[in-house]
C-alpha cells in the first residue's frame, strides 16, 4: 500500500486556525510525538528522557499503536471507537452564589456545586492510502447517534472521569459533531465536538 505523507501540524493550522505544538508525521516515522519548536528553549537533551516521558502514569499509558503500528500520543478511545489522532481540553466551572454585603466592600461566594466536565476534542478523519475516510466519518455519526453515555478512555479524561468526587465513572454525552473542511485534501477531514461527563447518582429511599 502506498503511504500517503503529509503533516499534522499544517493540517491543525489550516483547520482549526491556530498551530498547535510541531507534529512529526511521515512514512517512514516509527512514532508521532508532539514536539516543541526547534527554535524554543525547552528541548529533550536525551533520548533517555523521551523514554521515561512516554512510561505509564497513574493512568495507563500514553501511547498507543495507529493502523500502521507506530506510536501516537495519548489517543483517545470513546464508546468502543479509536480516535488516535486528537486533542483534547478539559473545562471545569463552579455554580457559585454571591451575596453583596451590606455597607461593606465586595461579596459573600458560596460555591454550591461543581458542573460537569466539558471535553473538548479536535482531531483528523483520514486514510493513508489517499482515499476519502468515508468509513471514518460514519463511525463518527453512529457514535454521535448513540441515545446514550459512553465510555471515554483517554489519560487526561481519566484523570478528571475516574476521579474520587466522580465516583470513578468515565461516562460521558456526545453533545455535538462538526466535520470541518479541509480545502483540496482528499484523503483528511477535520472533526470537533465537546463531551459532557454523565454523574451517576444513588437514590435512597427512605
């Protein structure tokens, strides 16, 4: 099968607008890190220290292997599906009364309750062998589809999702689904959408 090489980096820029950390993605790579610029300060001064880098953490490992068997970094695996090239952000907000003070300066704040977790996620749809990921994009909208929470397994999420206060529930809503477009790319197609984690609740009966 001919390999089809492109850049992630460029693809993220022409997108999603913005360009995130560089990207290493060719053929003949045997990983894809995200990597600083190589005019920045901060730079990995052994290969040692890549390797302890990508050793698991408290909540499995970073890395896992895409269809051409080579590592990517933190993908992220929703309701069964494999989404190996992506990233994500975690968003947090407290419900918070506040109550002015009479005859003084600023405010009483009583937080009543944390919200949910918003998730959200970018990432790329595509083929290698330069045709159109038409099967790709349909796995995405059955799981858009699905009138229920799903399993969202991913290191950072974890860290949020399997938490003490979430009572270790990685479950979470698919709230929306966008598929960019990506002008004169064939074999790519752009995605966001923003996750919602689902709390499970115990009710006693008294």
């Amino acid at each position: 099968m001919a390999l089809v090489t492109f850049n992630l980096t460029d693809l993220f820029a022409a997108t999603f607008g913005y360009t995130p950390m560089n990207v290493k993605f060719d053929a003949n790579a045997t990983s894809i890190r995200q990597t600083g610029d190589e005019s920045s300060d901060i730079k990995f001064s052994s290969p040692q220290i890549v390797n302890k880098k990508s050793q698991a953490g408290m909540y499995g490992g970073y890395y896992a292997k895409d269809v051409l068997g080579r590592d990517v970094f933190m993908p992220l695996t929703l309701g069964g599906l494999v989404l190996p090239y992506v990233w994500m952000n975690v968003k947090g907000t407290k419900r918070i009364v506040e109550t002015p003070m009479t005859d003084r300066d600023g405010s009483v704040l009583e937080i009543i309750a944390i919200d949910n977790w918003q998730i959200g996620v970018k990432g790329f749809a595509l083929k290698h062998d330069g045709t159109f990921p038409e099967e790709e994009i349909e796995d995405l909208r059955k799981l858009f589809m699905r009138k229920e929470s799903v399993s969202c397994k991913s290191v950072l999420t974890d860290i949020f999702l399997l938490s003490k206060e979430n009572n270790g529930n990685d479950k979470v809503v698919m709230r929306d689904l966008e598929i960019m477009e990506n002008q004169g790319i064939q074999h790519v197609r752009g995605f966001q959408f923003t996750l919602t984690s689902d709390m499970i609740l115990e009710l006693e009966l008294a």
